[in-house]
C-alpha cells in the first residue's frame, strides 16, 4: 500500500542526546532530509527539518527508528522523559530492529508483529555461553518496545499493539532490602578493585550518605565541606530531593583519600564519575552492583538500592522519627520512605514530640 511520509525530526543536541539521534539518522534516504548533509546535523540546535517523501511503498525499521529517536528526544525537551532514560530505550530499540532485520528479515515497519517482539524479549544472552534473560532484562525490553510501538503510532507509522497480549514482569513494590551491618562491612572490605584504588571506595562512601546513583554521578569536589563530614547531594528526578548527606566514619577517611588523588583538579571535577555524563547513573550503579557480587552477597533483594535502604534505616534506629529519615534520605513521601526502609505502619507516623507516653 503506497503512503506519503510527513513527518517533523526535531534535531537537539547537548544532555539529550545528539549522538544517538544522528546515528540513527544516518539510516535515512538522503532526499528524506531536504538537501541537509547529514554531517552538519549534530550541530543544529532546536532545529526542525522537514521531511516529506515522494510516494513510498514502504518505511523500512531502520527509518521508523530514526524517527522516533527523534521523536522521544522532542519529549525530553518537554520534560515528558529525562535524557537518560530516552537512551536506555533507544539502545535496545536499535538492538530489536537489528534483530528483526537479521532473524526475520523484516524491511517494512508494519510487517512488525507479536511474534517477532515475543521471540526478542525472549532472546538469550550472548557471552561465553548463551543463557537465558532475566526477568528484569526481559522486561527492560518490553518497556523499551512499548515505548517505541506508542511512538510509532503516534507518527502514524503503525496501527497496531504488538505488546497488547504480552503479560509484564510484575515487579515488588520495593524489592530491595536494607543491608545489615555486617553485609555493609563486606561492602566496604571489597569495594576496592586493587590495591591504591581510591574511586571504587568513594562511590561506596558516597552511596552511604543516602546518595542515589544519579546523585553520585553528580557530585563534584566542591560539594563537600571542608570538613569531609557532609556532601551535598543535588537531587534527581523522582528519587531524591536535594539535601545535605552525611558521611560515615570509614567513609570519611576514602573521601579524604579520594580528595587528595583529585587536589590538582579544581572544585568543578567529578568525585566519582569519569565518562561524558550520559551513561553516569548507570556506570554508578554497575560499579556498586560490582561490589556487592564481590562482597559474595548473593540475596536476589540486595542490589545498590540496599545501601540507600541502610543509610535510611539508620536514621530510623537513631531517631525512630519518620519523618526526620524522608527528610535526610530525600524522598517526598512517608509512605515510599517506610517502603525504603522497611518500617510497618504504626507509631513511626507520629513525630517523637507529638506521641504519647506509653
């Protein structure tokens, strides 16, 4: 069935992402991009090119991507999406056309059916060995398929839900777990990966001030006092509110150590992260997931979550004030803050001064 394409690509550059948007574009027909050269697109900003094609057949997946790259980058300038998200979408996006034009073949985007999504989210791993997905990853895929199906009809590219039928991982509400002490202690006994490492153990430190993996990607030298007792933590979309964190006392001494490897760097370095800033929150949370795994902690419900969980359970033993733990953990609600921590309902809704005397 003949179809005329006219469509607007919003080009943005800068935390959303151009990298990913001109890639994808490179899979594009030239006369789709109205005579721009394909190698000035990275440079325009809040740029949109229109594209009208002449009678086409059929829009291939690798052009519907390019599309919806696009599409969902216009998102994250509306604020509907943060930048990093978009990202981890696109990537096993891109992952599933390539699947599709290699598995089975498909060179029109419609031709995309229930069958072809089933046997991707299902796909093995590949490595030494091929094994099995987990739950998480599969359903990593399937969010990242809904995402893009919804962007295709929204482009009017595709009709249908291939997804519709397909049943989601039900995740916990909370899955994860506070550490206990001595599991933290294992933590930081094997959160160096060689000897005069100083990085691994500041991430660690970092983690133990209620700092979420986005927030420690975020934190600079100048955002701890000149005491090396408190950071301030910046806050993130959805998880975190900015606050000050407090530093244990081993965590303390590897800031201190962390410090003094970055004196020659200015108050403006990164801490932690050392990468361009787009793959930051996920390159933290691996790197403590790393040390978990070394920490041989092999309980399904711990994972870096688990550390925040143990910062926030302190306060609690501390202070038994519910209120004063969302407050320092950095979360908007008591409810999530007694999910994080694992409190159940009662007293702990009432402040200490407010109670009464038993």
């Amino acid at each position: 069935m003949s179809k005329r394409v006219s469509l607007a690509l919003a080009w943005v550059v800068g935390e959303t992402g151009e990298e990913q948007v001109a890639l994808s574009a490179a899979a594009l027909p030239a006369e789709l991009l109205g005579g721009a050269p394909l190698t000035e697109l990275p440079l325009i900003r809040h740029r949109v090119v229109l594209m009208t094609a002449a009678e086409r057949v059929t829009v291939t997946p690798d052009e519907a991507l390019a599309l919806v790259v696009s599409h969902l980058a216009h998102l994250v300038e509306k604020g509907d999406f943060t930048a990093t998200s978009v990202l981890k979408a696109g990537k096993i996006q891109a992952r599933f056309v390539a699947y599709t034009r290699t598995c089975f073949d498909i060179t029109d985007v419609r031709a995309l059916d229930r069958s072809a999504v089933l046997a991707f989210v299902n796909a093995p791993m590949l490595g030494a060995e091929l094994r099995p997905p987990a739950e998480r990853t599969k359903d990593n895929r399937r969010w990242a398929l809904a995402l893009l199906f919804r962007s295709l009809r929204t482009l009017g590219l595709y009709d249908s839900d291939p997804l519709l039928d397909i049943t989601p991982f039900e995740r916990q509400k909370n899955s994860a777990r506070p550490l206990a002490d001595w599991e933290l202690v294992r933590c930081e006994r094997f959160a160096r990966s060689f000897r005069g490492d100083t990085l691994g153990p500041a991430r660690l430190a970092l983690a133990e001030t209620t700092a979420t993996a986005s927030e420690i990607a975020q934190v600079v030298v100048g955002d701890i006092d000149s005491d090396v007792a408190h950071v301030w933590l910046a806050g993130c979309r959805g998880s975190g509110t900015a606050r000050w964190g407090h530093f244990t006392e081993w965590g303390q001494r590897v800031i201190q150590a962390r410090l003094a490897e970055l004196h020659d760097s200015g108050t403006d370095a990164f801490v932690v992260y050392q990468g361009n800033g787009r793959n930051a929150p996920s390159a933290v949370g691996m790197g403590l997931m790393n040390v978990i795994r070394a920490a041989q902690l092999v309980d399904p419900r711990v994972y870096p979550k688990s550390i925040r969980a143990w910062a926030g359970r302190r306060i609690w033993d501390e202070t038994q004030d519910l209120e004063e733990v969302r407050n320092r953990v950095g979360l908007q609600s008591l409810d999530s803050t007694r999910d994080l921590i694992e409190v159940p309902f009662g007293r702990c809704d009432i402040p200490p001064a407010h109670r009464r005397p038993q």
